[in-house]
C-alpha cells in the first residue's frame, strides 16, 4: 500500500463512539440498534439452505423433537462463537484475517489455500443437494403444463440446471449493498414465515423444550426412518449438525464485512497504515492499553455484538422451526423422504394438514434456497480474493473477475453432478464433512489463534474464550465422527 504514515504510528487513537452508540438508552435508541443487523443477516440467510430446508426437516420426521439439542449447540457453537471471534479481530485490531493468517508457521499461506481448495472441491457437492430438490418441486409444481414423452428425471434435471444458472447470473449483478439488503428482507420473510407456519401445526413445547436440552441424546430408530440413518447413525447426526449453518466461507466473509461496514477499528481514518502496521508485527501491540481507551473500544464494538447476537436468534428461530414442523407434523405421518423429492412430499404433505400452510411453506422454501444461491458467488469472491492478496501481496486481484470465473467453474461442475445423478445423501454427507465440519473446525482454531495475537487487555472476555474453547472442541468432535463415517461408509462399507 502506499501513501500511508505508518511509520509514524506508535499507539493508536480509539475512533469516537458515534450515532446511537453514544446516545442514553431510550425506544429511539433500540430501533436504532436494530437497524445494525446487516452482515449477520447475510450468514444466517445463507446458512438456511439445505441444512434447514430439507436436512433438518428429515431429521425431525424420524427423531421428532429428540434432535432439537443438536440444532441448538450448531447454532450457538457457529453462530456465536466461531462468527464473533472471526469479526472481532478485525474490528479490534483493524487487521483482514488472511493477513495475519497467511503467516502461520510453514509455506506461506497454507491455512488460507487449504480453505480455498475446501471449499472449491465441496461446493459443488453442497450446491447440487440445495438445488435439486428445487427442480423436482418446480417439476411437481408444473408437472401438468409439462411434455410427458420427457422422463420426470430428465425435467427435474432441466429445471434444477436453470434455476442453478439463473442463481449464478443474478448472483454476478449483485453488490454487497444490494445482497445485504435482500438478505434482510429474506431474514424477515423466514422468520414469519416459518412462525406462523409451526404455530399453525401445534407443536408439543414440552417436548421442545426437553429436545432442546436433551444434550447428546441419540434417539430410537423407529421403522420408517431412512436406511442410510440406520446404518449411518453418528454420521447422519455430523451430517445435520454440519449443515446447520452453512459452511465455513460464509464465516470467514463475515470478518470481511466487518471492514465494510467501519465497525470498531476499522473506521480509524487512518486505517491503511494500521494494516500496514499490523503486516509488520508478530502481535498486535499498537492498541493503547489505558482504561479508557480500552472501555472506548469495547463500546465501538458494540455493533457487532449486536449483529453477530440478532443472526444468531433468526437462525435458531428458522432452524429450529423447521425441525419442529417436521417433528409435529411429518413425525405421525411416517415420512421418510427418500431420493429428490423431499420438498415436493413436504408440500403434500402440508396440504393435507390445511392448504393456507402451503403456500407459506412454498414462499418459505423458495426464498431461502434463493437467497441461499444467488450470495454465494459474493462470498466465494469477496474471501478468494481478501485471501489471494494476502499471500501473494505483489498481485492486485480483480474481485469482479474472481467472480465470473467462480461462476462459470460452479455452473461446469453443478451440470456435471447434477446429469450424473449421484444420490442425495452421499452429497450431503461429502459436503457436510469438508465444507462444514472440517473446515469449520479448523477455523475455529485459527479464531482462538488471532484471539491470543491480541494484546491480553483486549482479548475476549474468560466466559467467552470458555466458550470458544469448548465450542473447538466440539467442532473437532463432529469432525471427526463426519470424517471416520463417511470413510467407513465409503470404504469399508459400513
């Protein structure tokens, strides 16, 4: 970078609190506290994709509510530790992760590459298992209006490859500001959504509330549940926990916007040369450690703890709605879910409990499996490049055009998975254990990593780093069970 005066810096001035940061609380003030939820809203929209949609709702057709413990610990484990941690060093020091992560000992950015690579290789597996239960909706949807000399395999195919392609062409037009705001109003629209739909189908609260706390409880199989659970138990569980929450980019992004939005240190006016500082020193060591600037920057990060809190708790509510529907409804009816159909014996099966739910269901599927795709190329981009900068520093790297090939290499790969026909769960299952668990694990470390390059007077708080800590622990926990399960499964036949 040039241009910058970071020679000159010794230690830093915290930036002022500013806007409703600094006012005395009042209602005014708490509606202005709202309106910060942006990036958050992002991740917790993207995340409700085939997790919640289809991978939840089948858990909670054959465990009922006995699974709900599973979808609170993913949401609290990711949506709070792993994204407050990543976000947070940046908004402390002002530092991109990738740079401070480009050197961990060994080749130069190895972490970094290992993430890009990841999640390349899974993100077709997680794209497919997202898309193509849309295309046999749509094929059930427009089944009579449709040629019936064309196999119901090949329409599914046709309409799952142009919903993905169209997801990829309006995913290029979108900017940050565009996607945030639609995620917003996707937020909105599932949180209602999925409300008004559980409180329609009655769930028992009782049971919800022994679900959800119900930690490790592994529940009875009973005779409609799908064989592969049966057989695959600990691995079927990895695999739903994995999918809660998406996979590990929509994370590491999140630090990401932290920058764009100018929260905590990042609004410093003079944050080049603090990152040019930051690229110089082995820790963080320019923050003043004075009581007063330290309390100055607690209350600038403020921001993100209320964003990184309200996407937790619109996860959770979608989430865990989903998982209740399943469990009220789908758990009496004996539905299984077997092969592609798994959104259109949903919609069957909320018609016959009352045709208003349909049509909620429908607006409720559709959204997030959209919001879900067409954010992704944002991510994929706006990581790949942060990440590419920091280990080749000498290379300017074109965002848009990062994009476009993304794009063309996720619609190459989508068509080709899509044509072969491979078997939902095999898909899930691979993209779970990379994108997710794995992936996820391993970032989790590198958080508590940035966390100790931090000065000790401003690192998290003891409750916090607790939290961290046995939030890896349990990330590292599933890994591995995702991992041994699907080698066993694969190879051992098992």
């Amino acid at each position: 970078m040039k241009n910058d005066d970071s020679h000159n810096i010794e230690k830093i001035e915290i930036p002022p609190v500013t806007g409703a940061f600094s006012e005395p609380w009042s209602l005014k003030k708490i509606f202005a506290l709202a309106s910060v939820f942006g990036p958050a809203a992002i991740v917790a929209s993207v995340s409700i994709g085939a997790g919640e949609t289809i991978v939840v709702v089948r858990a909670g057709a054959w465990a009922g509510y006995d699974l709900l413990w599973l979808v609170l610990l993913s949401c609290v484990v990711k949506g709070v530790f792993v994204t407050y941690l990543l976000g947070r060093y940046t908004a402390v020091s002002g530092e991109y992760i990738g740079n401070r992560l480009a050197k961990l000992p060994g080749p130069r950015g190895w972490l970094l590459i290992a993430i890009v690579i990841f999640e390349m290789v899974g993100a077709p597996l997680a794209w497919v298992p997202i898309a193509k239960p849309c295309g046999a909706l749509l094929h059930f949807l427009m089944e009579s209006r449709l040629p019936s000399t064309v196999s119901v395999t090949v329409w599914q195919n046709l309409l799952t490859s142009c919903f993905i392609t169209l997801a990829l062409l309006f995913g290029l037009r979108l900017s940050f500001e565009k996607l945030e705001k639609q995620q917003l109003i996707i937020c909105g629209i599932l949180v209602v959504g999925t409300v008004i739909g559980t409180l329609m189908v009655r769930p028992d609260i009782g049971k919800t509330i022994i679900g959800s706390i119900s930690i490790g409880h592994i529940p009875e199989f009973p005779e409609w549940t799908p064989k592969d659970a049966v057989k695959n138990p600990l691995l079927t569980m990895a695999t739903t926990f994995g999918y809660v929450g998406g996979s590990v980019m929509g994370y590491i992004v999140y630090a990401n916007w932290v920058s764009i939005h100018k929260w905590g240190m990042t609004a410093h006016k003079n944050i080049i040369g603090i990152r040019n500082l930051a690229g110089t020193r082995d820790r963080i060591d320019y923050l003043p450690e004075d009581r007063d600037g330290v309390s100055q920057l607690q209350k600038i990060l403020s921001p993100l703890r209320w964003d990184i809190g309200m996407g937790a708790v619109v996860l959770f509510i979608v989430t865990g709605a989903f998982m209740l529907s399943g469990a009220a409804v789908l758990y009496d009816l004996r539905s299984s879910f077997d092969g592609w159909s798994l959104l259109t014996d949903q919609a069957s099966v909320w018609k016959n409990i009352h045709s208003s739910l349909v049509w909620v269901y429908y607006i409720c599927i559709v959204v997030a499996i959209w919001g879900t795709l067409q954010a992704l190329p944002e991510i994929y981009a706006r990581v790949i490049q942060e990440f590419f900068q920091a280990i080749w520093q000498d290379r300017e790297w074109d965002y848009d055009k990062i994009r476009r090939w993304i794009c063309l290499y996720i619609f190459i790969t989508t068509m080709v998975i899509i044509w072969l026909n491979i078997p939902f769960d095999i898909l899930t299952q691979i993209a779970g254990f990379i994108l997710a668990n794995f992936s996820i694990a391993l970032m989790m470390l590198a958080a508590i990593y940035l966390n100790f390059k931090l000065p000790r007077i401003y690192r998290t708080r003891s409750f916090m780093l607790i939290g961290s800590l046995i939030s890896a622990v349990v990330l590292i926990l599933f890994a591995g069970i995702s991992g041994w399960g699907l080698f066993a499964k694969l190879f051992t036949g098992s």
